[in-house]
C-alpha cells in the first residue's frame, strides 16, 4: 500500500472513530476518580483518553489492513 494513501486512510479512519469512542467514554463516570471541585482535570483527563483510545483503535485496525493486504498480496 502507498504510504500517501496509508497515512490517508489513517488519518480519515481516527476522524471517523472518533466520535464513537468519545460516546464510549460518555458512558464512564470519571467523576468518582476526582475530588469535588476539580472540573479543569476531569476534562483534560477525558479528552486525552479519548484522543489516546482512538489513536490504539486506529492503529489496530491499519495493522489489520496492513497484514491482510500483505497475506492476499
């Protein structure tokens, strides 16, 4: 697979996945994880694992690709 069109793919696929891992992680409660009060890092924290949960699933599923398409091709 042409590297321009890996980094495409990849790129489309995390903007893609990202909305359902952002409705996943709507359903966790991280407010019991914090003190009352501490909005500012419950914030930072859920959106870093959004962005950190999407970037693995992205990367499983290119992986995927990258060896399907190696065994057929």
């Amino acid at each position: 697979m042409d590297i321009l069109y890996r980094n495409i793919l990849e790129l489309a696929m995390f903007f893609i996945l990202f909305p359902f891992v952002l409705k996943w992680f709507n359903a966790l409660r991280y407010e019991s994880l914090f003190k009352k009060g501490h909005i500012k890092e419950i914030q930072i924290l859920f959106i870093m694992s959004v962005v950190i949960f999407t970037y693995l699933f992205t990367q499983a599923i290119m992986r995927i690709i990258e060896l399907s398409t190696s065994i057929i091709g």
